[in-house]
C-alpha cells in the first residue's frame, strides 16, 4: 500500500524518537547506534531500437534511503534493531514512457506520484555471531539484493552471520517474501532465469547455507548451497586470488563455478555456470579479461525481481546466460587519484556472446559495451556529493525488445545523522 507523506513522516518520525528515548535500551544500545540518510537523484533513458511496441523508457524520480543501526544492548545475548526507509518521489513520467523499474508502474499505465516502505529488522548478537530478523539487504554468492536504481530491493526473512573462526565466515538464511527496487509491497519469491520450463513460477521459500574462508592473505574460497523451493538447487563455488607484483602492481583472479538443478517436478532446470575474470592492476589503471560458459539443457538458476545473480558477465543489461552460451569481456578502469585527480573515475567494457539457439533453432548472438564516468566532490559545500554517468549500448539477433541504448545520471548524497 502507498502511504502519503504525512503518514510515512509520522511513521520515520516515531522510529526516531523510539531510538532517542534511554529507558528503551541500555547506553551501548544508544551510543552505538549510526543514522545515515541517502539522498538519489536518479534520471534514466532506455531507447528500444527497432522495437514495434513501445519506443522508449523514460523516467526522472528523487529517493531518501534512511538507514539506522542501533548499538546491542550489554550483556551474554545483546538485542538491537534496524530500520530502513524508503521514499521514491515521481519528477517526471509518463504512460508511454513508464517500466524504467525507478518507480512502480509498467507501460501504458504511468507511475503514481510516490512510493515507499518502512522496514524493520530485530537483531541479536553472541560474541561475534548476529542474527536478524525481519526487512533484510542481502548480498552474497547465493542471492543478491538489487541497489541499481532508485531504491534497492530488500527481503522479509532470517540471516545468522557467525565469525567466531578468524578468517572464516559462516552465513544461513530463510527468506520467504522479496520486495522489489520499484515496489512498496513484499510478495512472493519467484523465478528468475534462463531458458527453463517453470510450471508455477512463485515459490514460497528461499533457503542457503555457505560462507566464505580466508585460506591465505592473498586467497580466499566461498561455497554456497540454496534452494528456491520446488523450482532449483544450486551449489555455488567461488575462488579469488589477489598476487601482488610489486609497487602498486597485482594481478587478480576470480574463479565461479555454479551447479543447478530442478527442485521436484515444478521445473526442468539443468545447468552448469562456469566464470572467470582476470584483472591486472598497475597504478591507477585495471585491464580485465573475462570469459563465461553455460552448459546444460537450461540457463543460469537465480531468484526473479530485482536480484543481482552471481556471474562475472552479469553487466548493466544483459546477463549472458542463456543455455549453452559462451561469452567473453574485455574491461578497462582508471582511477584519476593515480594522477593527483582523486574522485574521479572511469570504466568501460565490451561483451560478446554466442552460441545459444533462437527460437528458429539458428544461433544466437550478442553484445554489450557499457561506459561508467563518477566523480565524488572532495572539498568544499559539495564534500562527498557523488556524480555518475553510466552508459550502455546492447544488440542481439533474438529479441528486437532487448536491442538497446541507454543512459543514466545519477546525482547522490548521504548525510551522517547520528
């Protein structure tokens, strides 16, 4: 449900003051706590090229992310609690222009005027053990909460978090409700990948288990398992090793490899994901070779909405995981700090893929090349006002809809309440 502004100010308005009032919680509960409120200008311009239907997505809207974390109180068990606030305010839409996925509303229908959410999340913690309950912001090897637009996604669940073992880190979940980045209502989980055959695409639960281990200061090993319930399983595997080679010189290797298969008779998933990313660091400059391979009878396995799946060629459009395709990336990055610039840098990459059938049967093909410029203000009124321009441009031979050239601006902002 949409809430209007007087209701949604009461509502943050009494969070805040629930935090201040000491007979709520004990010293270390209030002195701990931190506040933040993110302020997003967010402006975005996709151009269907080709496309017989709608023309072009266009859509300007403001967000307010207000984030609190309140200290544990003292104590064997410590308990705390966090809130997240969301507000997207409409600037400019329109029915024909709608489905940038900044604010609720697909094409034809037009966006409403505001959107949000209140989220809270209980937490308890034992030595270096939290548990949360309740709103969750998740990002890890098994599922992925979407921040790239507006607002991010969250989730209604559980997550235990342990690093009793220096070096290692435990992580189990339950999740069984997903709010999406242009939505202010939690709803079902649902399927999300490639090329499969999904009788009854919602599921009730998303279940994983995992972590990650630090088997050396340069090597680090992750293993996850996670299961959307009567859809898919999956065992996902990641390796990363950062070899220095001197002053201001590396070279870093990220190994994934994801096993997923169907979960009951719902679905027919059978696939294999295997990526690799090397980057060669020197000074302010990083040239990245990537190459990623799909094989089985079906795509990529993850979890629908707004999730980020765990893939090295997972960019600004595409994920190149259809089944059976083969795709490489070539990427460039810069950081202008490295010529006495700080704040300012760059990113541009190109992606190609293959090999996978169209409808007809014949091959298909397609690629992405994508651009980032960012600049943090370091001084001055504008300290820590961050500017960014993320460009792509994407064509295929299978999907007119998805041939595409894209803009977006984003203006952000976070002050430091507390």
């Amino acid at each position: 449900m949409l809430k209007t502004p007087i209701a949604r100010g009461v509502a943050l308005a009494t969070l805040g003051a629930t935090l201040a009032i000491p007979t709520m919680a004990q010293a270390a509960f209030i002195e701990d706590t931190k506040a933040s409120l993110e302020l997003r200008n967010f402006y975005f311009n996709r151009d269907f090229r080709e496309d017989p239907g709608q023309s072009k997505a266009e859509e300007w809207a403001q967000g307010f992310i207000l984030r609190v974390e309140s200290g544990y109180t003292e104590g064997t068990v410590g308990f705390g609690v966090d809130a997240l606030g969301l507000l997207g305010v409409k600037l400019d839409s329109g029915k024909g222009r709608a489905g940038t996925q900044l604010l609720p509303g697909a094409y034809g229908a037009g966006a409403p005027d505001d959107y949000s959410e209140l989220g809270l999340a209980a937490k308890a913690k034992v030595s270096e053990t939290v548990l949360k309950v309740g709103t969750l912001q998740i990002k890890n090897q098994a599922i992925s909460s979407s921040d790239s637009r507006l607002l991010p996604a969250t989730f209604q669940g559980g997550q235990l978090v342990s690093k009793e073992i220096e070096g290692l880190t435990l992580d189990v979940g339950y999740l069984n409700r997903h709010n999406w980045r242009n939505s202010s209502n939690n709803e079902a989980l649902n399927w999300g990948g490639k090329s499969a055959t999904v009788a009854d695409t919602e599921s009730d639960s998303f279940t994983f288990a995992g972590g990650t281990y630090k088997l050396t200061n340069d090597l680090t090993a992750g293993y996850y398992y996670s299961n959307l319930e009567d859809i898919y399983k999956q065992h996902s595997f990641n390796l990363v090793h950062v070899l220095p080679l001197g002053d201001k010189q590396s070279l870093k290797t990220d190994l994934r490899y994801a096993r997923s298969t169907d979960d009951g008779s719902n679905s027919n998933v059978d696939n294999k994901a295997l990526g690799a990313m090397v980057t060669y660091s020197i000074s302010g400059h990083s040239f990245g070779l990537g190459y990623q391979k799909m094989s089985g009878d079906t795509g990529f396995a993850y979890v629908g909405g707004s999730t980020d799946p765990f893939l090295v060629n997972y960019v600004q459009i595409n994920d190149f995981a259809n089944a059976d395709e083969k795709s490489w990336q070539a990427r460039y990055d810069f950081n202008f700090a490295s010529i006495g610039i700080p704040g300012l840098t760059f990113m541009t990459r190109y992606l190609s893929g293959d090999n996978f059938d169209r409808a007809d049967g014949s091959e298909g093909k397609q690629w992405e090349r994508d651009m980032d410029i960012g600049y943090t203000f370091q001084e001055g009124a504008l300290k820590n006002l961050n500017v960014k321009w993320r460009n792509a441009t994407s064509r295929n031979n299978y999907n007119r809809g998805t041939n595409i050239d894209e803009n977006r601006l984003i203006v952000s902002y976070t002050i430091p309440l507390m």
